[in-house]
C-alpha cells in the first residue's frame, strides 16, 4: 500500500490542512508520500518531507502551478498516481475542487469528507448535513479521498525524514486562469452565518458591561455577538442581536451563552448549535441542562481570563 | 448560447432524516422530495443568464427514478426551457452521473453546464468536477458571481480565507455556492406552463454508460449524541475541553 | 421553535379523496389542473408560505398597521415586499378566469392555498381574500366597461380591493345603510357618506385601491332593496387605463383591535369635498343582492380563516409540547421528567385540536368540491344538486370552522401552560386573531339563522334531509371494514346522523308555528351540523385510509393516524353533537324563559 496526500500550501509554505491528510494517510497504512504542485515551492516541500511519517514528496514545481488551478493540479496527480493505492487530499475549497477530477480521469469512485478509517478499503463519513454517518467500502483499486481535518489530529510538522524528488511539471491546460483574489476581512461575521457565537445574556448588567466584556472575546474567536431577549429588552443590544424563538435562529459550530439563565425562548433559537458553552454563577441555571460544557463561575473573572487564555 | 443544469431530487431540506433501525441506510420513504437547494441555485442563474440575453436555451437534465420528473418540472416552471431525464433505479454515485451527463453533454453540445457544488443528502460534491474532468474542460467551483461574456466566463469562487476570481475558456463548468443568488418562487402561471414543456426520457444504455456502483455502503449510524451537562471546574479546563475534545476552536 | 409546515401530505390525500381533483381534471373546465401541475403549485406556495408569510406573522401582530398624517397608512415592515413576492408569484390570480389574466384553478385547489396563506398570516392572508370577494362582485354584475377597466389590474394584484358594507349604525342590519350615491347626468354617481370596518381600506401595497361601496340612492325604496352597488376608486383611472386624479376618499382612522394588528381596519370617508366619483355595479337597487352571492365565497373564506389558523395554533403547541420537559410519566412516576406530549390530558388537547382542524378542512374541502362541480360539471341536475349542497353547507363551513378555531387557539395557549400567556411563544397571537372569525362577514348566529331558514325551512328540507340520506348510505358502506376503531366509529356516526334529522325536523315542524324556539337553537344547530358531517367526511377519508393499509401501501403510520384521529373525534366529540341536538329539541322554553327585564 502507498498513500499519495495532494498537498495543501502557498508556495513557501504547508496548509495546516495536509497535516491532517497526512494523519489519515499514516491511518491507513503504508507508506505516505506527499505530492507538492506549485511555482518556487521548494519551501513547502521541505517543510512536507519533515512532517512526521512523511516518507516522500514529489514536487512539481512550474508556472503551471502558480495559481493553483484544479485543472493543473488533477493533471499532475494523475500524471504522478501510477504507484498508489490511495490518493488523499483535504477536503478544503482547494483539495474538494482537485480531488474529484483525479478520480474521474483514473476512472475511480471517490469518498469525500471522510472522518475514520476502519481499514485500506472501508470509510466512515458523514451524510445529510452530519445527520447520518455512513460507513463506505470501494471496491475500486485505487481509493480517491478527501479528509475532514478536525476528524484527524494534525501530525507533527518535525520529525520526518523524507526525501525530496523533483518530477516534471505539466502544461497549463490553457482552459483557466488566474484573475485575483480577495482575503476576507475580519468583520464580525453575521449571526446567522457565524461559525462560532458569542451570546451574553442580563448576567451582564449593562450595555456598556456588555460590549467591555464580551467583544474582546468576540474579536479573538472572530465570533459574531449575540444576545438573549431579556438583555435586548434592557436595551444593552439592539433588536437584531437576539438569538431566540422570535429573534435569530442559529446553529453554529460553537455558542458561548454568557449570563444568561436560558429561557425556553432563547433555547428554542440555538439549541441545534454544534458544541454550547454556558457560563453563568448560578450552578441552577437552566442553560446547564442543554450546555455540553458548563462553568459556574463569575463571568467578569471568568471571560477576561479566558480571552486571555484562549 | 445553450446551456445544460444538471438536477438532483433530494429529501427536502427541511426534513431531519432518520437512521433506519437495522442501520441499512436511512428512512427516506414518506418524506417529502424536493429539487436539491444548490441546484436551484443553479437553475436561478441560468435564467438570469438567459434574462441577460448571455444565454438562449436551458435545458435542465436529470437522474434517476421516474419522480426525477418533478424535479425537472420544477426546474421548468423557474425557467428552463426543456427537460431530459435519465431514468433508472440504479443507485447512481456521482462518478456514473458524471459519465451520464457527459453523454448528454456531448449529444447537446451546451457552452456551459451550472450544477450544485453538493448535494444535500449524499454531500459528496464531486459530480461537476468529475463531468469537468472527463470532458477535459474548465471548472469553477463554489460559484458566488458569474459573468459570461464573449467565450470567456469570469466567476468568483469562495475559498476558506476568502474570495478568488478566476476566467474559464468556454465551453466550461460552474459549480454554484449558496451566496450565488437568491433563487426566485416559480410563479403559478409558470408552474402550469411547465406541464406543456418537452421532458423526454432515456435510459443510461441508450447513452452506453454503465452506471453500477462503485462503492458499497456497510451501514449507517445515528451520529453520536452530545453529552449534555458537563461541568468544568475552570477556565482552563474548558479552553481544555474545547480545544481538544470538541475541536471547535 | 415551530415553523409553519403546510400539511401537503393531508392535503393530497384530500385531493383524492373528498375532493378528487383527478376527477376535476377531467371537465374541460379544469382540464390544466392536473394531479402533479396542483401538486406543483401547492408545494411553491407552501414554501412561500414557510419561508416569506410565517415569519412576519409575529413581528407583523408586534408591530401594526399605523395611520400617518397625511391619511396614508403604513404597514408592517416587510409586508409590501411580501406582497410584491405574492404578486410576483402570481398568487393573487389562481382561481380568477383566464380571460382577465387569471389561472382558473378549481375552488378545491384555492381552498388550500388560501388555507395556507391563513395558517402562516392571516393579516396578510385578508387582503387577497377582500380583492378575490371585490373582483367577484364586478365579474358577477359590472358592466363590459367596469370589468375591462379594473379585473385584469385587480387579478394580477396591481391594485387590491375592499368592501365597504358596514357603517356605525349599520352592522349585521344592512337594511339601514345612510350613505349616499347620488346619481350625476354623465352616468356616474357622487358618493357620500361613512364606512367601518374596511379592511385594508388604505395601505402602502399598490398604486389604486378598487372600493366595492353599498350605498343608497336619493329615490331609493327603504330597506334592503333599496341599497345600491358601487365601485369607487381611491384614484380616478382615465381612458386609457392610466391614474388620473385621487377620488374623495380617504381613511380617516384605524382601530385599534383585539387581532390580525398588521391588517388596517380603516374608517373609510366619502365625499367630503363634493362628493367620491363612484360607478354603478349591476342594476340600481340591486345591491344587497348582488353581495350575498358574493357573500357565499366571503363567508367561505372566512371559515379557511378558521382552518388555517387552527392548523397553526396546533402546529405549534405540538412543537412546544414535544421540546417542553415537565413532571413526570404518571406511570412511571420514578423516572425522570418527560416532554409534556407524554401527558395524557395533552395528548387530548392536541387531538382535540387536531380532529377538528381536520374534520373542519374536510368540509370545507367537499364544500369546495361541490362548488367546483356546479360551476364546470355538464350535466344541469349535477350541477343543480351540488349547488343546493355548498349552499346549505356554507353557514357550516364558515359558523363552524371559526367557532373550533377559538376552541382550537384556545387550546393551543392551553398546551403552552404560562408560556402560551406571554406573547412571545406565538400562540396567544393566534388565539386573538382567530376571535374575529366568528364576527365579520356574518357572526355566528347570522350563519344560524341562514342555515335554519334560508338554506333548510323555506325549502323545506329537501337539502338537508337529501345529506342526511347520502351520510346514511355512506355509513351503511363502512360495515364493510374489518378495523375495530372504524365500526366503533360507524355507530357513533349513526348516532349522530340520527340526531341530525332529530333536530331538522323540529326545526321543519316548529319553524312556521314556533319560530322562536327555533331560533333559539339557531347556533346550536350549527354546531350540530358541523360535528356529525365533520365525522361523516373524516370517516370518508378514514375508510380510503384503511383501504390503503389493506393494500400494503408503505406510508401506513400516516393512514393509521387517519383512523386513530377519526376514533378520538367520534368518542370525544360526537357526544357534544348530541348534547346540541338535545338543545335544539329541547331547549328553547328555557332560553326563552327569563323575562327581557330580569336580565
């Protein structure tokens, strides 16, 4: 068995994301070799080959790869592929983009988004919208996967001893190109798109209390802020901020609910949040009940030390 | 310019499905059908295609059972204005749908084809990289904006730190993104005008495609249940907790 | 949390059953209106229902119509853009002729939607309700020239419509209508005088608002036949289609109201400065005439109002009770607290509140079957025989239906516990906006008094006791199931079926000689009514139901509920139908006994 991870890198260095691929690799066994397709990326491979269990990185390094095109990039695997049972990469915008068109060119099924692996052939990964986990057999020879990163645990970035071998780069396909690219600023994200919440409650005591202590903790998780009906009805916030039966409903992947009690309304709107958090000094509060980690605690002691922390 | 949308029926998104009890799969009979979100993303932006006079005919295409049908007058009464299904009762995996639409692709010759980066029940989002890839064209995944213009369509894909804009060379593929637009209600009157519109029917062997699957599903499991009520005991243990059990930050 | 979820399943199986559209489809009339082009068009306008109307529905209660200075009025937020959305879709056209740019859907089908557009707002839901009466009573009587001017622009949802009937001294008593349409030498006519109660008589929504006015010309004969028809635009629309000058009319004040708050309820001003240009409907003195046919489908509308928004109030208590965790399994009084769901006198709430929303829908759905089929059906004594139906059922639909929606909503903050008396859960909203139903477009007892004289004594019966003989033979038809919860339902329906034709023919043998008593169980007998046919057609789809089971269809959990829900409403609720007869029979020397003055 031989793993090929389709790396994940800006030229000078490695995405954190292929370092759980390579954790998935090392999952299944055999050796695990990584694959860098990029332009003057001779840093990311070196970086790959001392990932720990990283045996070999081929790297292909040409104009063809400065941008990072999917089509350039799915030539390149395939052009590299021939010795490999499995061929992995993340399941970020980047690896969910290639992935796919090596395993239609090598005429192979892939598993996407897997998140265990019960052994060479057999797959778990989720389905409708993580309601479901499905455990998946390919019969085809060669396995096409992409990873969840938060399912593997990264590997560690020293300790690997693998070689470096330059391979040729493949023409650009001349179907794509490369316009421009716009990082995202750090904005608070909206409350219904956030991936994390930051929710305070009339535990706070006042407006002004309320943004001293929770926005330092909103800027650092890059969380949206938002907030329980009886806190909104104080006029700490204004209206849009309520999370709750007649405000917001969300689900993002992690709600901190601070100081507030967690009226039947309020859960109502974020019960279906991924992981909630409750911080509140009365050990009774209801938002216990639905917290899967609760602290009873101050919250003016206990939130600035974990910003500080965090 | 013509331009081909490839249509998934899935359970409506609305519904919480349920894991069958022998773990076979899960209950999905009884539950109400619907076109697949991003796929009507796709169907939207076509017609806006078409309204800006970039586009002359959409014809939506569909695979699998008979019902596929209402997906695909569905997918009329928005605004296509034909319709092929591709019927059958194989469990179809996105490699043997990307193969179909090849064949269909090559029969109707379309400068485009828009599908949905995923769909929401198999989640798999590989049918359009994998129609891209066997027909040796172009891709732009996770569409937020399109512009066609000339041979040349200009898309913006959202990435994981923000946004890229890239040019295709037509004839290409998109893949579209939830923030690609706002699809319209279809009217009532159109919902009736869609009965009268062409939908005509093939089976994967008169396009020569074997469309047997590749994987096998062992079983399906509800997904473990949260443990509800956990105390922790201080601020270190929770960052503790939220680091490394539950990996959300 | 309970978002609304139109019960498309319930409704298809209506559609094949009380109503089947399969037949429909089959007049020439609806030949369009195909299983899977209805089955289309219900699940668009359930999503529109879902996604655009229910969640405006609180904030819409919260927040109001308002009255600005200038006499315009400004609706919730979001509202004009949902109507937009509603126009865009083309909601507004469904069951209006082709000819004027509608869709001409069966009544069976406008049923739904309209049930639909109640459960998720009726606030909202009211004005394509008033627009759809409005374009009636001009396609009804109006003039070639009338219905060219103002249909098309109406159907489509460019200007909406109101009806002017009620003025403060006139309520239930049309008779006594004052205001004034004082004919002029071009033709049309100066309108003057004040009306209440008009129901989006102003808003923010479209450019022309079309005003259907009663009004009394100067020579007119006293009375109810000598009330005129007419149509009195906000804004004066020129020859060639286009907006001319503002007519002199004008909403002087809103009310303030126990519900639907995001609906204007305007006091509308005729005349002030010379007189409103208003345009005769029909005939002159006609008026009253041509506005109880068009009542019938008001009236119609009204018990929909009831429906859906019953159907709501149910959804939602069920959501709540299935999440809210209080006390303890009385059997199993050790372990922990359970969802209140599990509670046996919840479980008989929701069921009370869920056989009645359905048993009401039922009905409304044969009614508007019936409807459908005296409209298209080719053949004079079908056509003659369903009309004769729908209009002895119409005073049910409407008296009925609204009375269970207070039962109904009542029940649904019933369920809530404290938190149904908070606003903020949504249910105590539904219980106000359902009060109304009973009230406008005749209340309760002015459907009573229709029902026991217009539509059963002064034809003597012949409708009525033809029902009686079709819920005969049905009954005698589901001795044929072997389903232990249908023959205990069989007998009960027969039991009440008897009751039924008790409480006729006291009203048959008494009304010329005793026409007080019957009058006193005038609602009585509405209610009677409304149970015993709500069971014969629960017990129509129960039996398909049980039919299908026996076919091994897969969807068995939602067949079975049919037969479950039809037990619990023969047990629990046909005993109320009996106790009405007994009222009906019985009780009117006591209602009748006190003295006015002892009150």
């Amino acid at each position: 068995m031989a793993n090929l991870v389709i790396a994940e890198h800006d030229h000078g260095s490695l995405k954190a994301a292929t370092l759980n691929v390579i954790s998935a690799a090392t999952a299944i066994g055999g050796d695990v070799h990584v694959l860098v397709a990029g332009h003057n990326a001779s840093a990311a491979a070196s970086a790959a080959a001392q990932v720990a269990g990283v045996s070999k990185v081929i790297l292909a390094d040409g104009a063809a790869h400065g941008n990072l095109l999917s089509e350039n990039a799915a030539a390149q695997v395939v052009a590299n592929a021939a010795s490999y049972t499995h061929i992995l990469a993340a399941a970020t915008a980047y690896g969910k983009s290639v992935a796919p068109r090596v395993a239609a060119l090598l005429d192979k099924a892939q598993i996407s988004d897997i998140i265990k692996v019960i052994d060479a052939d057999t797959f778990v990964r989720p389905i409708y919208a993580g309601n479901a986990y499905a455990t998946v057999k390919s019969n085809d020879s060669v396995k096409v996967l992409t990873v969840r990163g938060t399912a593997f645990a990264p590997a560690a970035t020293s300790g690997g001893t693998g070689t470096v071998e330059s391979v040729d780069c493949v023409a650009d396909s001349g179907v794509s190109s490369f316009v421009s690219a716009e990082v995202t600023k750090s904005e608070r994200p909206e409350l219904t798109a956030a991936k994390i919440i930051v929710s305070g409650g009339r535990g706070l005591g006042s407006g002004d209390k309320y943004r001293e202590v929770l926005t330092p903790l909103a800027d650092k998780l890059g969380a949206a802020l938002g907030a329980s009906r009886a806190a909104v009805d104080a006029g700490y916030v204004p209206n849009d901020y309520q999370v709750g039966q007649t405000g917001k409903i969300v689900a993002p992947d992690l709600y901190i609910a601070i100081g507030m009690s967690g009226a039947i309304q309020h859960l109502a709107g974020m019960k279906d949040s991924k992981v909630i958090v409750a911080i509140n000094k009365d050990p009774d509060a209801p938002i216990f009940g639905v917290a899967d980690y609760g602290l009873v605690a101050d919250l003016f002691e206990a939130v600035p030390e974990l910003v500080a922390k965090i | 310019m013509k331009v081909l949308v490839p249509v998934k029926r899935v359970v409506d998104y609305n519904v919480k499905v349920r894991v069958k009890s022998d773990n076979s799969g899960v209950d999905i009979a009884n539950v109400k059908m619907s076109m697949n979100p991003f796929c009507e993303i796709a169907v939207e932006e076509a017609v806006r295609l078409k309204e800006k006079g970039v586009v002359t005919e959409i014809i939506a295409v569909s695979a699998g059972i008979t019902q596929c049908q209402e997906t695909l007058r569905n997918a009329m009464a928005i605004g296509a204005d034909r319709a092929i299904l591709i019927e059958t009762d194989v469990d179809l995996q996105p490699l043997a749908v990307a193969k179909l639409l090849k064949a269909v692709v090559d029969k109707e010759q379309p400068r485009l084809v828009i599908l949905g980066k995923q769909a929401i029940d198999d989640d798999a989002n590989q049918t359009g990289q994998m129609l891209a890839a066997l027909l040796g064209w172009g891709q732009a995944t996770f569409a937020s904006k399109v512009e066609v213009a000339g041979d040349v369509a200009t898309v913006t894909r959202e990435m994981d730190g923000g946004l890229e804009t890239i040019s295709l060379k037509l004839p290409a593929i998109i893949t579209t993104d939830l923030r690609l637009n706002e699809p319209r209600y279809a009217t009532l009157p159109n919902i009736m005008k869609a009965k009268k519109k062409e939908l005509a029917i093939v089976k994967p062997a008169d396009l020569g495609v074997d469309v047997a699957p590749r994987l096998t599903t062992l079983r399906v499991d509800e997904p473990p249940k949260r443990q509800g009520g956990v105390k922790v005991a201080d601020v270190a243990a929770l960052i503790d907790k939220l680091k490394n059990e539950a990996k959300v930050i | 949390m309970s978002t609304y979820q139109a019960p498309l399943k319930e409704f298809q199986f209506l559609l094949e059953t009380v109503a089947p559209l399969a037949e429909l489809s089959k007049l020439e009339h609806f030949a369009d209106a195909t299983p899977d082009t209805v089955r289309a068009i219900l699940e668009e306008s359930a999503k529109f229902a879902r996604d655009v109307l229910d969640p405006l529905n609180w904030s819409g209660d919260r927040e109001g119509s308002k009255r600005n200075a200038d006499d315009s009025v400004t609706t919730p937020k979001g509202f004009k853009a949902a109507y937009d959305g509603y126009r865009a879709m083309g909601g507004a056209a469904l069951p209006m002729p082709e000819e004027f740019g509608g869709l001409g859907l069966p009544r069976s089908v406008v049923t739904l939607t309209d049930e639909m557009l109640h459960s998720s707002n009726m606030g909202f839901g009211l004005m394509p309700m008033l627009t759809q009466g409005a374009i009636e009573a001009i396609l009804l009587a109006g003039s070639d020239t009338l219905k060219a001017t103002y249909l098309e622009k109406m159907v489509s949802g460019r200007w909406t419509g109101t009806m002017n009937l009620t003025e403060p001294q006139a309520g239930s008593d049309l008779a006594l209508v004052k205001t004034r349409a004082v004919p002029q030498a071009d033709g049309t006519y100066r309108v003057f005088g004040t009306k209440i109660y008009i129901t989006y008589g102003e808003h923010d929504w479209a450019e022309n608002i079309v005003h259907l006015v009663l009004a009394r010309l100067p020579d007119a004969p006293e009375g109810v036949k000598g009330i005129s028809l007419l149509v009195v635009p906000k804004m004066l629309v020129n020859a060639d289609g286009s907006l001319g000058a503002r007519n002199d009319v004008k909403c002087v004040s809103l009310e303030h109201k126990l519900g639907i708050h995001a609906s204007p309820t305007a006091v509308m001003q005729y005349g002030d400065n010379g007189g409103a240009v208003g345009y005769i409907v029909g005939q002159e003195n006609r008026g009253l005439e041509y506005m109880f046919i068009m009542m019938n489908l008001a009236r119609f509308g009204v018990g929909l109002q009831g429906v859906g928004i019953a159907e709501r109030s149910y959804q939602r208590a069920v959501s709540f009770a299935r999440e809210r965790v209080q006390s303890r399994d009385v059997a199993a009084p050790k372990e922990p607290s359970v969802p209140i769901i599990r509670h046996p006198d919840v479980r008989r709430m929701l069921l009370r509140m869920r056989s009645q929303t359905e048993a009401a829908r039922a009905l409304a759905m044969a009614t508007a079957y019936a409807i459908d089929l005296s409209d298209a059906h080719p053949d004079e004594d079908t056509r003659k025989a369903n009309k004769a139906f729908a209009d002895l059922m119409i005073p049910i639909v409407k008296g009925w239906s609204t009375e269970m929606a207070q039962d109904v909503t009542y029940n649904g903050v019933q369920v809530h516990g404290g938190m149904g008396f908070v606003e903020e859960t949504g249910a105590a909203q539904y219980y106000r906006d359902a009060r109304i139903t009973t009230i406008y477009e005749g209340t309760t007892a002015i459907q009573a008094n229709d029902l026991i004289g217009r539509k059963m004594a002064r034809e003597g019966g012949v409708t009525a006791k033809a029902l009686i003989g079709t819920m005969r033979a049905f009954a005698a038809s589901m001795g044929a199931s072997h389903n232990v919860n249908l023959k205990s339902s069989q007998a009960k329906l027969i039991a009440g079926i008897d009751a039924v034709e008790r409480a006729v023919e006291f009203n048959l043998s008494n009304f010329n000689s005793n026409v007080r008593a019957c009058f006193a169980g005038s609602v009585p007998m509405v209610k009677l009514f409304g149970i015993v046919c709500g069971a014969w057609v629960l017990a129509r789809v129960a039996l398909e139901a049980d039919r299908r089971i026996g076919t091994g269809h897969p969807d068995k959990a939602f067949y079975e509920a049919k037969i479950a829900t039809l037990r619990f409403y023969t047990d629990t609720m046909m005993p109320e139908a009996l106790a009405a007869a007994d009222t009906i029979v019985n009780g009117a020397d006591g209602t009748l006994a006190l003295a006015e003055a002892s009150f």
